[in-house]
C-alpha cells in the first residue's frame, strides 16, 4: 500500500498556520531560487509534477483524509506551473477531498504578476483563497542586494491585483534582511509597502543562517553585518511604529522571532510598541527568546 510519505519530495515546508492541513505537492522546489538569503529549496530542482500524478496523488490524500477541512499546495510557488494547470489541479480537488473548506498557497509576486485579471479571478473561484506571500522588504536597496529579482513597486501592484481578485492575502517580511547598513530604510520602507497594499494577514520572521553567517556573507558583494537580538527588536519597533494599516492581524509567533507579538494593527501599535520598549529595557514578564528556544 502506497504511504503518504511517497506523494512528497522533501524537503517539504508549510506556514505555521497550515500545521494540521493536508498538503499536495504539485511543484518541487523554488523557480526563482536565487533569493540570496533562502536555503528553503537550494538542494531541489524546480519541477511541475505531471497532472495524472497530481491526481493520483490527490486519490490517495481522498483514502487518507476523506473529511480534511483545509489544503495547502506545496512547494515555493504553484502560479509558476501556470494558470491552465492551476485551474485543472483547483477543478479535481473536490472529487477526492470534498469536505475542504479552505484551500491556500505559497504566492510570489514574480509569478503573480505574469497572470491577468482575469486569469486570477479564475484560479480565485475555482478555489485557492489565500496566497501566504514573502515580500521580505519594501525597500529596493534591500531587494536588490537580495536578489529578489523584483522590485517593491511590482510586488505591490501584483499583490493589489490578486487582493482584488479575491484572495486574502498572508504577508511575510524578513527582520533583519537589510543588516545594520540597511536596517533603517528596510523598516520604513517595509511599513510603506505593507500600508500601501492593506493585507488581511502580516507577519515577520527574522533573517536566519542555516549554513552559518560565513556561508550567507559570501553570497554578497557588499558588507552585511547581522543585527543582534536588540537590533532586531529595534527594527521591528521602528516598523511597527511607521506602520499605518487598518484592520490587520499582525503575528511575530515564528520560531525565528525573539519576541511573540499578537494582535491587530493599527488597532494594537501602543501596546506592541509597549511590550518592546520592556522587552529592551529587560523588565516587566516579557519574555525574550533565546537562541537555543529559537531552535535554528
């Protein structure tokens, strides 16, 4: 009998949100994977599975899970396999998993803005209702350094374009991405961008080195130095601070955060900005995380 564990080429990766979801792999890897700061897919070659091995991978996840409430599409970007794939995948999922009532999706702006309109209303109502997005900065100074291959303007009108869609948007930004040289600009530019595009979700993780900071400063022409635990709380103040959004849930609950933050903004700004200015000063019941709880 086939295992779950022969539908997947690993590794595999999911939003912490998407814990108890089931998970179709239609992609592998990344097809951009060039982001200088992202080992997620640097030992997969980007791949589109063939639509019969979707489906049959989809009439297992059925025998599994006949009464799965929620789908995740995996790997880094489905809209790299196109729209007429997408909308075929979109149209056989609820004849193997007919209870679902969400399904969502890793979404890059680069792949986003290849789709029209009306392409995007299309997947939208054939099912997929929320992007999770790495925008990782709204500044270009950032992103180019990154090599993001995209600039803050493109990933904010393709974003405008899919939240008009229809698609609820989940938006991830990288504390700590810009450095020490760049963290000023990257915090205020980032809280224009996300001001600008008004998403129903926000989040932000901290820049990470899997492959230590040696192997991460390398890959960059220019000097980097890494924000210590302080810096990156200072970063993440500035951000919040400048940040002008409605009525968006914000979360910093990533394993990679030294400070869980929970709430809405602009709703909850003094008391984010509260619980960091203790968190600087060391006092309160504030915890701060560690390097070893991080776990990375």
């Amino acid at each position: 009998m086939i295992s779950l564990n022969d539908l997947y080429q690993e590794p595999l990766f999911r939003p912490p949100a998407e814990a108890s979801s089931i998970i179709l792999q239609i992609t592998q890897g990344c097809s951009w994977n060039r982001c200088r700061f992202c080992e997620m897919y640097s030992t997969k070659t980007f791949g589109i599975k063939p639509l019969d091995e979707a489906e049959k991978n989809l009439q297992v996840l059925g025998q599994f899970f006949p009464a799965g409430r929620r789908l995740f599409l995996a790997d880094g970007d489905v809209f790299a396999a196109g729209p007429d794939y997408l909308g075929k995948v979109l149209t056989l999922i609820p004849q193997y998993l007919p209870a679902l009532n969400r399904i969502s999706a890793y979404a890059s702006a680069r792949n986003l803005q290849t789709y029209s309109y009306e392409q995007l209303v299309a997947i939208r109502k054939a099912g997929l209702a929320l992007l999770y997005v790495g925008i990782e900065s709204g500044s270009n100074q950032v992103l180019t350094r990154m090599n993001k291959g995209i600039t803050a303007e493109e990933q904010l009108e393709a974003l405008r374009m899919a939240k008009k869609a229809g698609f609820k948007l989940s938006v991830m930004l990288l504390n700590g991405l810009g450095g020490k040289e760049l963290m000023e600009i990257h915090a205020r530019e980032s809280a224009n961008i996300v001001s600008a595009l008004q998403p129903e979700l926000l989040s932000t993780l901290v820049l990470s080195f899997p492959y230590g900071l040696e192997h991460f400063q390398k890959r960059l022409a220019d000097p980097f130095t890494p924000l210590s635990s302080i810096d990156s709380l200072t970063e993440l103040r500035l951000f919040i601070a400048h940040c002008q959004l409605e009525n968006t849930v914000f979360r910093t609950d990533h394993a990679s955060n030294y400070l869980v933050l929970k709430g809405g903004l602009n709703r909850d700004k003094d008391k984010f900005l509260n619980q960091i200015d203790q968190a600087l000063k060391q006092t309160g019941d504030i915890h701060l995380r560690e390097e070893w709880e991080r776990g990375l």
